[in-house]
C-alpha cells in the first residue's frame, strides 16, 4: 500500500479492522441494478503517451498500441440513474491473431494508486505468451488520476520541509495533529458532489464489475498487487460467480484493516531498513558510510535529528525552483529501500546517503528533497485516507493512538510516527465510516484464486498473506522465501513468473496449498560505482523513477 510521494518520496501502505458483516448484508444487488455502456476505445492523450513511452517503452513498445476509454458509473450505485462519475480505462491490446483469450484487469494498489498508467506496465512485463493472449485493461479507480472528478484537497501539504514527524513528543503531536484536521478540513471542502461518501473499498469493486459488465466478459480475469489483493479478495466474495483467474500479489491481512495493519507494517519497516543498513556497510569501501550495520545505522539516525534543525536546500540553477530535505523527507524517499531489493534503488539511495558526508548537495537533494514552494499532486495521499478512513471506523481515541505508536517505537523507529501522521487524518476525517465486508464469507466462494508472497514483504507482511489465505478456501499461494520485495510477480524470479504465466494461460496451478520458491538474493553495487556529483535535475530523474518502480 501507499505513502505520499515527494519527488522520491513515498511511504507506507494502510490496512484496516476485521468485518463481521457477511458477503450478502454488501452483496451484488447493490450493483445489479446498474447496466453501463460498452467503452469506446480511444487514442490516449499525448502526455499520457509520452509517459508510457518513458517508463515502458524499453521494455515494450506499449505507447504506440496503448488506447483509452471512459466509463460512467454511479457515485452511489444505490442510485443507479442519479449522479455519474467517470472512471479513465486503458486498454493495451493483445499482440496475437483472433480473439484475444480474455481481459487482464489489472489494479496497483494504494488505495489511491493510479491503475491506467499500470495496464501499459503490465502488458511490458508480461512475457510473450501472455502478450499474444491478453488485453490488460488498467483503471484508475473512482476519485484518482484522470477518473473524474480527482479527488485533490492540499497540494502545499507536502513542501519541504515538512515539521518533523517526531517520537510522540508533546511539541511534534500537537503540530501534527493541527496540520492533519487542516488536512481533513481541506477535503471537506474541496468534495463537491458528496464522493467522500462513496468511494469505499466497496464501491470501487462494484465499479470492477460494472468494468466487466462493460467489457461484456462473462468472468473478471484480475491481476491485483498490494491493496488490489483487498480489492479482489472483496470483489471474489461480493461477486463469487463472475470470478475467472485471480492473482492476489502482497496480500492485504483483511483481518487487520486498517489501523492493525499500520502497525504491524512498522515492524517489518524497521526490519527491513536495518538489513539495508547491514547492506550498504558491506560494501563500504563504495559507500563509505560504515563497516557495521549498527555503524550505518547510527549514520542514518544522526542525520536524521541533525536534518530536523538543519535541513538542507538546494536551488536548480537552469529552473529557480528551491527545494528540500528535512527529516521527513528523507525517510519518506529512502522507505523505498524497504518496498524492493534491487541494484538501482539500494545503490542509489546508499549514493544520495554518502553525498551528503562530501556536502554534495545536488546529489542529496536531488535524491531526497521535495520542493519547497509551488505544491505537488496529493491525489494518491487524498484517495488514501478517504478509502481507508471511511473503509472501517479507526479509533477515536488519541489516547490508544499514543499508546500503541510509543510501545512501537521504542524497538522499531524507523516509520512508526510518520505512519502515524499519515494516516492520523482519519481522526477526524468528514465521512462516515462504514462496515468492511467478511472476507472470503461466501457460500459461492471461487476455489481457484492463486497468491503471491516474499516472506520479508514490509507493506504487507507475511501474517496478512498468510490471514487471506485462510479466509479465501481453496486458494493456492506461493511464498518466495527470504524476498524483501513487495509484490513479487515480474520481479525478476523466473520460479514465480513462470506459475503466473502457467496460471493465466491454462488455468494450472501449482497444486499444494503453499509452494515455496528461492529468493533471488541480495544485489552488488554496480559496476565501478562511485557518488560522482550530478545535475540536479538528472538525479531528481534518476529518482523519480526508482520510486515510480515501487509498486506500494
């Protein structure tokens, strides 16, 4: 799941409390009533294009096949013929001959997380075979990206630098606390057709069905990662019949959504940093930082507090735009680390870390910062909380808030009080909260439904995979064991991807209830790697782009 991007920057993923209302008590009648139109299929606009060519085009020549299509549904489909939003659809088109095998819907999690740039992502890293079968159908869900309306409330909420997220001290907690009631304040205002009040994990999978219906499947072929898991494990228990092949990839523990699953994410956040640590003092004779994990550790903790008064700026000198780093910024981009094992984003975090030693502040800047001025896109952060606050009731209490995140943070203080804050608007965000239905609670429930797991997985820890499991009878998941990555399909596992592959195209799966695979292993700096100073603006590039590999 998601946390709020600043340039590099993202954090955490949101989880929520456990059901007890049944799969019919939410059931598919509520959709029944609502018969969308067929999507017409479009050229895309041309700077969605050009984004697709930029990020997939190596893999795959997708931005020149890649089309387009809007889909109207009711805000509530309890009032099917009142007021319609508009969901942005993209479809990236099977390469063989005839008729395609079927429709890849496919879902990047958040919640909030833009799924019409994902279509073209998925199709580029599918293998060939997959290519010649599929069409990947990619939807940003209602309220994100070009849906309409997009739900934004603050862009000025993440200029740096932020105030310091803190460890729960008075002065840090009552700042907070103002700026996130702002925050909510600001969405209040800024919903213009009550979709605060409708855009529930629910309502999103009754928007998947009418997708289906629209595409006239007679099954919703679905390849869900990080909160889509949630999104399709609800959609197999409110719509049980009209599910074909389901693939749940870093599965959400339904039990714990949402409050639960923040903290236990904090845990395995911590723990994965440290092993990150551990990496970057094996190769100090590269980086620099440290001969110890304790010593890179100790590095990172003193940079963090000596950020919270001294922040560092840097102004792009071909642009004029000032920007940032304080403390929170920094551990907002390096959680990244934390989300994926991979050459490029442990290498190029551990660079922007040793920049900072040398007073290379383009390079640490570049990597870490945010501007400070001007205002970035909130939409994934707006459509986080208004998903995940209004999903389940979360604790009214500051009191239990407190408590819980200091018995945390006393062992694991690499995330636990910037999760707090991140999702601290649901205190009193301005929608009503609802019931979240039963997982796997379905007389009908497919027996079919494959998942995958890296049993390190930070966003969404093993235990919750292993709780979705339980609760979806007869579903299959794969483990792949020692893997630090979230979201494991297209990772670069042959073992996984070849059960993927296996499993859309025939129907097969591995047949035991839990198969493990190895994991890959650790990366190895580059080549000749070094923390040579960079423009600006060629390492903001560089770490855009790490971050927009993390799937959250």
């Amino acid at each position: 799941m998601k946390r709020t991007v600043v340039v590099a920057a993202v954090a955490g993923l949101g989880l929520s409390g456990l059901g007890t209302a049944s799969a019919q008590a939410a059931g598919p009648s509520a959709a029944s009533g609502f018969d969308p139109a067929a999507v017409k299929w479009h050229a895309c606009p041309a700077d969605f294009v050009q984004q697709v060519h930029d990020l997939y085009d190596g893999l795959y020549p997708v931005s020149k096949i890649v089309q387009c299509g809007e889909l109207q549904v009711p805000l509530d489909y309890a009032k099917p013929s009142g007021t319609k939003i508009t969901l942005q659809l993209t479809r990236t088109p099977h390469t063989g001959t005839g008729a395609a095998k079927g429709d890849m819907v496919v879902n990047p999690g958040g919640p909030g997380g833009g799924g019409a740039l994902f279509g073209p992502r998925v199709f580029a890293q599918n293998s060939a075979a997959l290519k010649d079968a599929y069409n990947v159908i990619g939807f940003d869900p209602r309220g994100v990206g070009m849906s309409v309306p997009s739900l934004s409330c603050d862009t000025n909420y993440t200029n740096a630098p932020r105030p310091d997220y803190g460890t729960g001290d008075r002065a840090s907690v009552s700042v907070w606390l103002k700026k996130s009631k702002a925050y909510t304040d600001a969405c209040r205002k800024a919903d213009k057709i009550g979709l605060l009040n409708h855009i529930k994990t629910t309502d999103s999978v009754r928007d998947m069905e009418s997708i289906r219906k629209a595409l006239s499947d007679k099954k919703l072929d679905y390849y869900g990662a990080s909160y889509g898991t949630y999104l399709g494990s609800v959609y197999a228990t409110m719509f049980p019949k009209t599910v074909g092949r389901m693939v749940l990839d870093g599965n959400v523990g339904p039990s714990d959504v949402w409050y639960d699953a923040n903290l236990n994410q904090d845990v395995q956040f911590d723990k994965n940093m440290d092993y990150y640590f551990g990496w970057i003092a094996k190769y100090d004779s590269v980086y620099h930082l440290g001969t110890t994990q304790k010593a890179v550790r100790s590095f990172f903790y003193k940079l963090r507090a000596t950020l919270k008064t001294k922040p560092v700026y840097y102004t792009d000198p071909s642009s004029g735009q000032k920007f940032a780093v304080g403390p929170d910024e920094l551990t907002d981009a390096i959680q990244n680390a934390a989300y994926r094992r991979s050459q490029a984003l442990w290498d190029g975090y551990a660079v922007g870390l040793h920049a900072y030693t040398t007073g290379d502040a383009a390079t640490f800047v570049g990597t870490f910062g945010a501007q400070t001025s001007g205002g970035a896109d909130d939409n994934e952060f707006a459509v986080y909380n208004a998903v995940q606050c209004t999903d389940v009731q979360w604790p009214q209490s500051w009191a239990k808030w407190e408590r819980d995140n200091v018995r945390i943070n006393k062992e694991h203080p690499f995330l636990t009080w910037g999760n707090v804050w991140f999702n601290a608007p649901c205190l009193t965000w301005p929608a009503k909260a609802g019931t979240p239905v039963n997982v796997g609670r379905s007389r009908d429930l497919p027996r079919n439904i494959l998942q995958f797991e890296g049993s390190e997985d930070a966003a969404t820890p093993l235990a919750g995979a292993l709780d979705m499991h339980r609760r979806l009878k007869g579903s299959q998941l794969v483990i792949q064991d020692g893997d630090r990555t979230h979201c494991i399909v297209h990772r670069g596992s042959a073992a996984v991807d070849a059960i993927f592959d296996r499993y859309f195209l025939t129907g097969e799966r591995p047949g035991r209830s839990v198969t493990h695979v190895p994991q890959l292993g650790d990366p190895v700096p580059p080549a000749q790697a070094s923390a040579k100073a960079k423009s600006l603006s060629t390492t903001v590039t560089k770490a855009a782009r790490l971050s927009d590999d993390v799937i959250r």
